[in-house]
C-alpha cells in the first residue's frame, strides 16, 4: 500500500508534465530563458520565500511534537539561508531590489492560499499544502539538471534544486506527511489531496505567470464602457462605434 505521498504524486502526473513542459522551464534547461523574465521569477521568489518560510514555522509550531517542530524550524532556516542566498545573488547581479517590489496575482494568490491553509485548516493538511514546493522544486530542478549543459547561465539556479542537501530535507518532508496522513481521517485525507493539488496548480501559475511577465491591471487603465443592450437586446450604438 502507498502512502499519501506516492497517490499525490500520481494524482498531478499529467500536472506536472505540464509543468516540465512550460516554456520557462524548457528554456531555463537550454539556457535561452530571456533575463527579464527570469528576473521577475527570481524576484517574485524572494518575496515569496519571505512567506512561505514563516508558514513552515507554523507548520512546526502546530506540529505534534518536538521533531516536527525542529523538522520545519530547520527547513525555514535552510530556506532563508540557502535560498535567499540565491537570490541575492541574482538581485545583485540584476541591480534588482525584491522589497521594493509588488507580489504578482500568482504570488499573492499562492502565499495568500497558503496562509488561509495554516490558519483555517488542519495541520495535516497544511503538511499536504506545503509539500509541492519541496518536491515539485526538487524533480524540477533534477530533470533540468541532466539537460542543462554546464556553462548554463542559471547554473546556480539549477545547482540549488538539485542539490542532495535539499533532496534530504523533501525526503523528511515527505514523510512527514505521510505519517501525518497515517492518523488522518478519510474526510481530512480527501482535504489533504485538495490541498496538495491546488498547491501544484499555483506551482504551474508561478513559473508560468513570470514567463508571461504576468503583473496587475494598471492601475490609471480606463475600463471598457459598459455595453447597455437596447430593447431589441442589440449594444447600444455608442459600444457598436467602439468595436
């Protein structure tokens, strides 16, 4: 019998072939990945690593006992540690400054679900929420990793996500939920599954929305005259001059 874990994983397979697939991931591997939206990614990132790190402090804090609480303490301290290394190093290298920036819709949306799922919901399934990020990021950044050439231009990227220091950390994860899931109910189980999908949802999002360099509506935009059918159900003439 599977745990949790493995029936997740095979759950978002066709998920995460699309993920393989986007083309921000596909010319990272190459190399070609265009800077400026590798610089909003890197960007966006740091603003959401700041969140995600305090939400893994939350998951040990609400943890059942003092491994799970050292579990998660050491993996935010790696995440701010190793991670914000990485992108400082990007930032610096780009003039870049991540505080002075807006999280995107994607990285609002996803820190913002993430923090309603570690307020809101049971601790197993803020484990299952949390988890993509560790293992989508780790078969990511392996699959990369034995297609990249060695001279790629996001080496350092790709050496941080397929490192065996962070493989470590998302096997304890893993199984971490899956004994978590192991004293779950069948009603919280189905709640975990939720939550691990929805957060695989908003991996694709992210990666996704920083190739589309996808910010919000400006914000001096003027929005579309409003079409007022007339009585026969037709746009006024106002609209059908501005068609």
């Amino acid at each position: 019998m599977t745990g949790f874990c493995d029936h997740a994983w095979q759950r978002t397979t066709q998920l995460r072939a699309a993920i393989d697939g986007l083309a921000f991931n596909r010319e990272l591997a190459a190399g070609t990945l265009d800077q400026a939206r590798f610089q909003f990614y890197i960007t966006q990132d740091a603003l959401y690593l700041d969140q995600y790190a305090r939400i893994l402090v939350m998951a040990g804090a609400r943890g059942p006992d003092g491994a799970t609480l050292r579990l998660f303490g050491e993996c935010a301290l790696e995440a701010v540690a190793v991670e914000q290394a990485l992108h400082g190093q990007y930032l610096t290298q780009f003039g870049a400054d991540a505080s002075q920036a807006e999280p995107s819709p994607d990285c609002l949306g996803y820190t913002s679900f993430l923090l309603a799922t570690a307020y809101h919901e049971p601790w197993e399934v803020l484990m299952a929420a949390i988890l993509p990020c560790f293992c989508i990021y780790w078969d990511v950044g392996n699959t990369i990793a034995r297609q990249a050439a060695p001279d790629n231009k996001y080496r350092a990227w790709i050496d941080t996500y397929s490192d065996e220091g962070f493989g470590n950390a998302v096997r304890a994860v893993i199984a971490a939920t899956d004994k978590a899931a192991e004293g779950a109910t069948d009603a919280i189980r189905r709640r975990m599954m939720t939550a691990f999908i929805r957060s695989s949802q908003y991996e694709y999002l992210f990666w996704d929305g920083a190739y589309q360099l996808r910010g919000w509506p400006a914000q001096n935009s003027t929005p579309a005259a409003r079409s007022v059918p007339d009585a026969a159900g037709r746009p006024s003439a106002g609209a059908r001059n501005r068609r």
